[in-house]
C-alpha cells in the first residue's frame, strides 16, 4: 500500500517537472516568437492613436477597448486556424509566405520614408467631424473601430505568421498554446501601451492643475511630449519595419536556395562576433545594420513600382476622361445648333415687326415672299 502510494506520488512529481518544462518551453518560445515580432508591434502601437485623433476623450478609451477585442478576433479566431493548418499540412509555404509579409514590411517602411522626403502624397484620409448628433457620432465611431481592427488584421497576419516561424518544429498543441500566449501577451501590451499614450496628455492636465509645483511642472512635462513621444514610435517604428522585413528577406531567400546574401551578411558578422564580451551584441547589430539596408532596397524597388503603376493607371484614367470629354464638346455643337429658319413655315416675321429689329440681324422671310414685301 505504501509503496503504490510513493509511486504514485512520483508520478504525480514527473508530471509536475514535466507540466514545468513544458511551461518553460511555451515562454521560452513564445519570448522568441515576440522578440522577432517586434518590429510590427512597435509599428502596430505607433498606428493605433492616429485613429482616436480628434475623438470626443471620454471615448477614447471605450474605441481602444473595442479595437483591441476585435485585435484578438483576428489573431486568436481568424489568423491563428488558418496559420495551424497551413504549418501542418504544407508547411513549404511558410517561408513564401513570410517574405510577402516581410515585402510588405519593407514597403511600408520605404513608403513612409518616401511620403517624408514629400516623393509621394501622404495617404491619410481627412477626418469628417459629426453635425448630427449622437446617432451620427456613433455611426463614425464604428467606422473608427472598422478601419483600425482592418488595418490590425494586416499586422497581426504578420505577427502571427513570424511567430509561427519561430516555432514552426514544436508539435501542434505547444504551437497553438506559443501562438495563444503571444496574440494575448502582444494584444494586452500594445492596446494597453496605446491607452496609456492616448491619456496621457490628459493625465498630464490633471497634474498641471494640482497645487504641487512639482506635479504642475511633471503634468506639462507629458502634455509637451505627447507629439514628439509619438513621433519618435512613428520613427522607431518605420527603421523597425524595414529593419524586420529585410531579416525576414534575408532569411527567406536563403532557406529557398538563394545563399549570397545571407552568406554575406554571416561573413561579415563571424569578425565582430568573435570580440570576448560584446561579440553577441556586435554581431546582433552587423546582422541589424545589413538588414535594415536590405529592407530600405527591397521596399524602395516594391514602393517604386507600385507607384508607377498606379500613376500610370492615374494616367489612363484622366486620358479616357480626356477623351471622352473631347467627343462631348465635339457633338455639342451639332446638337446645340439652331435649326435652318428659313425651312420653317412659322419662322416668317411680321413685316410690322420689323422696325423692332433695329440694327441688328434682318428677318427671315420664305421664299417667294421677300420681293412681294419688298413691292408692297
């Protein structure tokens, strides 16, 4: 009796060392997985204030609420299903996969870099303030939420996807356990960062008004930085884009045959990463340094055609408007034209008329009539 009670007490111990292992292996995993999603989160809670630009401030904190639910929609219920079955049964598409969101990536990095040097328009549409009341307020409010959770679900695709990646040779349920863990641990961070970003410039007003000189001195502090605390996550967040897309570039062509450029880069590394001491931190930043190089190239020649093209759609668009403005003002004049009077019965004038014409052009007569007006 008392031996099965030990044995049983040491397979309750082994389960134990092992329900910790694995737990271990689950935030060993899911610190990589977020580690190498960075990029996107940083960019992620450098977007999400934009769209509460402007809103009534005791709604702020509601529509971030109801963005950040619907941010765990997309990656929980949508995007994580979808990247399981993907991994499971053709996991070659992984890779493919990962680089078009690292070309997106990179795009959208070069882009903004573009939009800053004036190259191209900033895309942003003019925010349309409310004359209609609450009824009207609630409808933008949800048009809000709509185009920020559409934008959240292009970079939790690629959060999720880069997650994935790094735990692409876990079996299927510490997979989707890693992935749960990051969607929430990302979630959480970002929107509740973005709460906080979003506030404080009112947090910032309430402590300027305490008697305190020292808290009126603190409030003004965040009230000033506000602007340039989002500028510089906009800045951060653009290198971060490029610097993430162009590792998963470098990565990408290498596993899919292409060996230059990561062979390059490894190269290059392999000197500085030998320094006793700071030879990891070294070789991290060569590895960062070509990357970001990688992905500003990448996106500019992605951003560059995509530019064109849509010019030269811009193009022939305003040349069939040209044209077919130009047959317009051509069948104008045909159909606009008056009718010949002198063909019209009902065109004769009033011979008693004529003095009312003065100078200016004679009657029409029809004919045979003129020289018997003119007789009489």
């Amino acid at each position: 009796m008392a031996g099965g009670l030990f044995a049983l007490l040491d397979d309750v111990a082994a389960l134990v060392r092992l329900s910790a292992a694995s737990l271990d292996d689950v935030a060993a995993g899911a610190s990589r997985a977020g580690v190498k999603a960075a990029g996107v989160v940083v960019d992620d809670a450098a977007v999400t204030p934009k769209f509460v630009e402007g809103v009534d401030p005791k709604r702020e904190l509601p529509i971030i609420k109801r963005i950040a639910f619907g941010s765990l929609i997309n990656k929980i219920l949508i995007i994580l299903p979808i990247i399981l079955l993907l991994s499971e049964f053709v996991p070659w598409l992984l890779t493919p996969l990962l680089m078009v969101g690292g070309t997106y990536l990179c795009f959208e990095g070069a882009e903004k870099i573009f939009e800053k040097f004036g190259w191209v328009e900033h895309h942003e549409e003019p925010k349309k303030e409310s004359k209609h009341g609450k009824k009207d307020d609630g409808n933008a409010e949800k048009k809000i939420v709509r185009s920020a959770i559409t934008t959240d679900f292009v970079l939790s695709c690629e959060i999720m996807v880069i997650a994935l990646n790094e735990v692409a040779s876990e079996g299927l349920l510490p997979r989707a356990i890693i992935l749960v863990v990051v969607a929430l641990a990302i979630t959480v961070g970002v929107y509740g960062s973005v709460a906080l970003i979003v506030k404080m410039d009112d947090i910032g007003l309430h402590m300027a008004q305490k008697e305190k000189p020292s808290s009126q001195k603190f409030g003004r502090f965040l009230v000033k930085a506000m602007p340039k605390l989002l500028g510089g996550l906009s800045v951060i967040g653009t290198f971060a884009m490029l610097w993430v897309g162009g590792h998963i570039i470098l990565v990408g062509t290498d596993e899919l045959g292409f060996h230059a450029l990561y062979d390059f880069v490894h190269h290059l590394e392999e000197p500085v990463a030998a320094i006793a001491g700071v030879g990891g931190f070294l070789g991290w930043l060569v590895n960062t340094f070509f990357s970001l190089i990688l992905g500003a190239v990448w996106g500019g020649i992605v951003a560059g055609i995509a530019i064109g093209f849509t010019a030269l759609l811009k193009s022939g668009n305003k040349n069939d408007k040209d044209t077919a403005t130009g047959a317009n003002d051509a069948e104008v004049p045909a159909e606009t034209a008056p009718a010949d009077d002198s063909a019209d019965p009902s065109s004769i004038a009033d011979p008693s008329s004529t003095a009312d014409h003065g100078a200016g052009p004679k009657p029409n007569y029809a004919p045979g009539q003129a020289k018997d007006a003119s007789d009489s």
